[in-house]
C-alpha cells in the first residue's frame, strides 16, 4: 500500500543559531537524506523529497504494513523533530471501481423503486 508522509520540523526543533544550524545538519539532515536515498533505491520510497523553502519531507512510500510504515518513518533521523501527517492513497484503479460500484448499485435501487 502506498501513503503520502508529510513530514514538518516543529518550531522547538528548528535551529536557532548558525552553530546549531550546523549540528542539525550533521546530526539530522544528512543522515536522514542519505537514509532516504537509500530507501528510494529499496523502492520504499517512491517519489517525494525535501520540501522547497522549508524544512520539511514530502514522501511517497510503499509500506505492506502499518507497523512496516511506522518503522520506515520513525527510523529517519530527524523524525523526533517533526510533526508527521500520514495520508493512505488508493490507486487510480481502485477508486474507479469504487465509484463505478456505487453508481451501480444507485441505479439498482432506483429500478427496483
């Protein structure tokens, strides 16, 4: 299954001086794009990356599993610094047959009124 991870620093997580800027890099930033370069050669992750203008992930990624995601997620260094929005996601195909059985069973029910 396939889920949107947004993924935000909060504000008492965000560096508040250019030494402290750079120790969040060392110790979170790097590890976690490096970690996630990894996972997108795994297919994990699938399509996403590093919000533009922010700190922030925006991801794509392919979990069997509740439990699977939240391991994937919770093992990304900057993940303690981060509020996280999880979105599952259908695909395409299965939203059409959603519809198209809902819209089946509307005409049933007007034929049979």
């Amino acid at each position: 299954m396939q889920y949107l991870v947004q993924m935000r620093i909060v504000p008492e997580g965000r560096p508040m001086s250019v030494k402290d800027g750079q120790a969040f890099f060392e110790e979170f930033i790097r590890p976690t794009l490096e970690l996630c370069k990894k996972l997108q050669d795994e297919e994990k992750i699938l399509a996403g990356g590093p919000i533009s203008g922010t700190i922030g992930l925006s991801l794509i990624v392919n979990a069997d599993s509740a439990k699977e995601l939240d391991d994937l997620v919770t093992s990304l260094p900057v993940w303690p610094r981060m509020e996280t929005v999880i979105t599952p996601l259908t695909t395409f195909e299965d939203r059409a047959l959603s519809i198209e059985r809902r819209l089946s069973n509307q005409r049933a029910k007007r034929l049979t009124s």
